[in-house]
C-alpha cells in the first residue's frame, strides 16, 4: 500500500515538473503565432518578458534591438525624477512686490509673478496667488513682470515634429507654466442658421485672438467645423459649419506662444477679479534683478510623488519635459534638457542598462531619436521594483482596464487591474512595457516595443492586449 501511495506521488511530481517543463514552449508557440500577423513581417518588434522572483527571461524577442520608445521614455523620466528628486519635492511660485504702499493700500511698484518650475500650476492656484495679495494690503498697482529663468528659455525639444506646434501635447516649455500651456476650444451652434458659432476657452482669456470664420448650419447637416492656431503667433482661425442641432463640441487643446506671459497674463485677470487694480494691462518679461523684493504670496506644488503619477496615468509631455530639465537645474546647476540628461545617462548606467543601446534626447518621447530596447527598458523596472520608491513609482502607471491611457484596454476582462505599465504612441510606433501579476499570482516586468508597421495603431495595441493576455493566463 505504501508502494502505491509512494508511486502515486512520485507520478504526481513527474507530472507537475512535466507540466512545467512544457510552459515556457507553449508560450513560446503561443507569442509566436500571435507574431506570426503579415504586417509585423516588414517591421520591427521586440519582446521581453522576465520573472521578477528570479530573474528568468521566459521569451525575448529582438530585445536588443534599439527602436522608437515614444511615450515609453517617460518610464525613464519619472524613474529618474523620483529617485534624483525625492517624493516630497515641491516647485514654488511666488508673488514678489517691489517698491512701497505708499496711498494706503496702492503699490508704487510693480509685481513680479515668479515661476519655479512648477508644471502643474493652474488659473485656481493663480486665483490663490492673487487673494494672498490683495490680503497682504495691496489693492493697486503699476503693472506685472514675469519671471521664468528658473529654467533655460529653450521651448521646444530636439527632433520634434514642426506640424505639431500648435496642440497641446506638444506645448511650449517654461519655467513659468499654468494649464500645460495650452485652452481648449469648444463652439456651439448660434441662435438660427447662418449665425457665426459660440466660442468658449477654457481657461478664459483674451490671450489668444480669435477669428470666427465659422457658421451655423441647417438642422441635420454634416459638421465641418475645423480650427487652426496658426504657428508662430496666437492666432485662432475657427471655420466651416455647425449644425443647428449640434450641442458644445470640445475642438482639442491648442499651445500658446510665450507661456510665460500667457501665465502673467491670466495672473492679471486673476488679480483684477480679486480686487486689485493693475494700472498697466500688459505683463512684460523681468529684465532686471530687483532691489529688496518681498514675497507677498506663494504657492508650492503637490509633492513629486503626486506629480509622477500626473505625468504616466495621461502621459504628459509637458510634466515630463520639465522634470528633465529640473534635474538639470538641482543636479548639475542648469535647467536645460541637456544637463538634465546628462544625469538621467548617469542614473541608467548606475540601473544597469546598457547604453550602447540606449539613447535620449528629451523626457517625453516626442522626438523619434530617442532610441532604446526592450531589454533595458526591462532592466529599468526590475531596477525601479528593487527602488524604496517602488510602490510610488508602480502607482504612477495607467492600470490595465481601469485608468489612465490603458483605461479602456481588457477593460471587464479577467486581467483588469493586474498590468500596471506605460504606453508610447507615434506614427507607426506603438509600445507598452511594465509589470504584470499572473494569474498564478507571480510578479513579471514584460516590455513590447513595435516600429515602423503599416497597420492601424488600434491594431497594433490590440495584439499588444492579446500578448499581454497570453502571459496573464500562462505564466
């Protein structure tokens, strides 16, 4: 009897360890068909998909290859910043006054609105600003200068499209920014055909000028309505036709030129709204280092732990082009992209990437000549999982199914909320790359990077889910 019991259970162990044997072919056969589809043939795709119990790569395909991250290059960004920065960084903005009350409360001087970098800054936090102001005694003054020189006055990225200038996923950078530097436009139809259409901004402003070309249309007819902010100046062109019964149509972000004085700009709506009299209407860059300024209001940021989080789950570019350069500013005393990059280079041969196959240009991954593999990009998570700020940096990523750019991906699937990973989207480029919790409950990091494909994105990302999947229900 215990010669059976005892072959039973070596049976059992044998097919266990059979069992185990088989999986890493059968998901090796299973990637592969996936990989088989005709429009991967004539392009590029590199896989990798690694233990984070122990360190065994179950699959890589041309993980070596250095290819296009896209978006995925914030991965880098925000590992960086959490790590140079520290969770309880905070950007500061401050009012400075110059001269004296002199009239009661009328300022004979000007305010200085002083940007500290802060990528996050919104017209509420201005609106904040300006009732510290009227609450520090000053009802009236001459006019506003702004202060941006907290970092360099470079506004756009190496190897960034031209085409892209005037939306909002590729605003201008500053050390003075609010709302990203970018409103959005919507237009409604008017009172009767023929009537131009409403136009709101959000946020409000007359920053911007508007010509509205555009009219309402019949009852029922197609809606043409396009609008175009024309590069190089703040020009908003709004032309074709709404229909009649159409309701507000959001018509995307648009960038402005000179964020800093957009930012000044809304500072002074800000202000006169708050009771304050600003004699001057026009803010004007600060060209001179004042005598004696005092803080009449200040603001600080959410703390970096918050902001990194700002940064993946919608995949901003402008939050990441300003970490960039605010490592420059705190690591190496210059806030420009290249000194901050020079430090991330640092911090990635430190996480042991191999950077022979790594390169960067900006923060954001808006330029194509950012280049790295899926290879390091794997090492970059198993660096970030053996990190004190692991939990804040995994928090920070769109989870599958329920936020952020993957929300809407495997969404009321079994996977939904087991993949925390970063997405990367440009023409022809599709990446997603992070951590996944099997349905055996083990811990991956898996890195899927495709270039230059001829099909659809949505196609792309869908055979992403189908990998993704796949190692969710194998491993």
């Amino acid at each position: 009897m215990k010669r059976k019991a005892w072959s039973a259970v070596s049976l059992l162990l044998w097919s266990l360890a059979f069992a185990f044997a088989q999986t890493p072919s059968e998901l090796n056969a299973g990637i592969e068909k996936l990989l088989s589809a005709p429009w991967i043939k004539y392009g590029y795709c590199g896989v990798m998909a690694r233990s984070l119990e122990n360190g065994e790569t179950l699959y890589a395909r041309d993980a070596e290859r250095m290819m296009i991250p896209a978006s995925n290059t914030k991965l880098i960004t925000s590992a960086a910043a959490i790590s140079f920065l520290g969770p309880d960084y905070r950007y500061k903005t401050q009012v400075l006054a110059i001269g004296d009350l002199k009239s009661g409360d009328a300022l004979e001087g000007d305010l200085i609105l002083q940007g500290g970098g802060d990528p996050v800054l919104s017209v509420q936090d201005l609106k904040t600003l300006a009732l510290q102001v009227k609450q520090a005694g000053i009802a009236q003054i001459n006019g506003i200068y702004y202060d941006d020189t907290f970092l360099d006055a470079e506004r756009y990225g190496f190897g960034w499209n031209i085409d892209d200038e005037s939306y909002g996923y590729q605003a201008q950078m500053s050390g003075l920014s609010v709302e990203r530097n970018a409103l959005t436009l919507f237009v409604s139809p008017g009172a009767k055909e023929e009537d131009p259409v409403k136009i709101r901004l959000n946020p409000p402003t007359d920053y911007v000028i508007l010509h509205n070309a555009a009219r309402t249309g019949a009852a029922n007819t197609p809606r043409t309505v396009s609008v175009t902010r024309w590069r190089a100046v703040n020009w908003i062109e709004i032309a074709g036709s709404l229909p009649l019964t159409a309701g507000e149509v959001s018509m995307g972000r648009f960038s402005v030129e000179n964020p800093s004085r957009f930012a000044a700009t809304l500072f002074r709506d800000a202000l006169r709204a708050s009771g304050v009299t600003v004699k001057n209407d026009q803010p004007m860059a600060l060209l001179f280092t004042p005598l004696k300024p005092r803080v009449v209001a200040e603001h600080m940021s959410p703390p970096m732990s918050e902001i990194i989080a700002l940064l993946n789950k919608p995949s901003d570019n402008l939050i990441a082009e300003t970490l960039i350069k605010t490592i420059g500013k705190e690591k190496r005393g210059v806030g420009s992209t290249s000194a901050g990059m020079t430090a991330v280079n640092q911090f990635l041969r430190e996480a042991g990437l191999d950077m022979n196959a790594a390169q960067f240009v900006d923060g954001s991954g808006l330029s194509r000549m950012n280049m790295v593999s899926a290879e390091n990009l794997t090492r970059l998570l198993e660096y970030m999982r053996r990190s004190p700020h692991y939990e804040i940096f995994k928090a920070s990523l769109p989870v599958i199914g329920v936020d952020g750019t993957l929300g809407n991906r495997l969404r009321n699937t079994e996977i939904q909320g087991k993949v925390f990973a970063k997405t990367g989207s440009l023409y022809r480029v599709s990446s997603l790359s992070g951590y996944l919790t099997a349905k055996s409950g083990k811990q991956y990091v898996f890195s899927i990077m495709m270039n230059a494909f001829t099909t659809p994105t949505a196609e792309a990302r869908g055979l992403q889910d189908q990998l993704v999947k796949l190692l969710y229900e194998s491993l």
